[in-house]
C-alpha cells in the first residue's frame, strides 16, 4: 500500500512543475546526456528538448562545430537548400513546365523530380527564364565542364 500512495503523491508533485521549472531542469544536464536520454527522463519530445537548448544556447559536448544560419554548408546567398527547392519548384510549375522530364536529352523520371538547375548560378535569381530542370547526369556534366582536373583526372575544387 504504501509504494501505492509514493507513486500518487510523486504524479501529483509533478503535475504541479511549470514548463519553466521543467525547462530548468532540462538545463541541469548543460548537454552531457544524450537527447534521447532527455526525452524519456522527462517525457518531452526531441524537438522540444532541442528547443530548450538551442533557447538557452547551450551546446552538446560531441558537437563538433556551430551549423546554424551562414555557417551550415546548405546555407548560401541568405538562403537554404530546401527553400531554394521549394521557390523553384513554385516557378517551374506556373511556368507550365515538366518537373520530370529532363529539359537537355528528355529523360523522363516519373518517380522522382528532376533537379533545378540555375544558369546563372545564382541560387536568389529564381527567374522563370534562369531555372532549367536537369536529370543528374546532365546536371552534373553543366557543374563539371568548368572545374579542373589535375594529372590523374581528379577535381581540384
């Protein structure tokens, strides 16, 4: 009887926690336990706990290096790789153009989406005469003609 009422007492202080008091708690950690670990101690969801501590700006020990904003390798121009897909995708269709079939040898992919391509290679020229969409083999000859190869035939860049 008596682990019974421990067990009741314990669900009714934590009924009474407010999600600051919670939240620091999360923060008692300072990032030395895993994510995951968080989540079940704490029944909170992983985006919740990433939340937490990406408002309070503490960072994970195994975190190698700062990725958010201009330093993550997807982010160029002031905008991300999947923004720029979302924005090209947008024009192709109200221009009235295939997004699955290649514009260069018309390869035709039903499955998946060809890539956008941009001619001018700015990725915030998302003019309707500036996007082409390209299977990947062609894609990648357009972005391979212009590196440089070293004696081997490896890319320099």
């Amino acid at each position: 009887m008596k682990p019974i009422f421990l067990l009741v007492a314990r669900t009714t202080m934590m009924a009474y926690r407010t999600s600051s008091d919670i939240e620091q708690e999360v923060l008692s950690y300072n990032g030395l336990v895993t994510q995951d670990y968080l989540s079940t101690i704490f029944n909170l969801s992983l985006p919740t706990i990433r939340a937490i501590y990406n408002r309070n700006g503490v960072r994970w020990e195994w975190q190698r290096r700062d990725q958010w904003g201009e330093n993550n390798a997807q982010y160029k121009n002031g905008l991300g790789r999947s923004t720029i897909e979302r924005l090209t995708r947008r024009v192709v269709v109200a221009s009235g153009r295939c997004l699955y079939t290649c514009e260069r040898c018309s390869d035709f992919n039903k499955e998946q989406e060809q890539q956008r391509h941009h001619k001018d290679r700015d990725r915030t020229n998302n003019e309707a005469i500036n996007i082409e969409v390209l299977c990947t083999t062609c894609h990648m000859k357009e972005h391979n003609s212009q590196r440089s190869r070293d004696e081997n035939g490896r890319f320099l860049d």
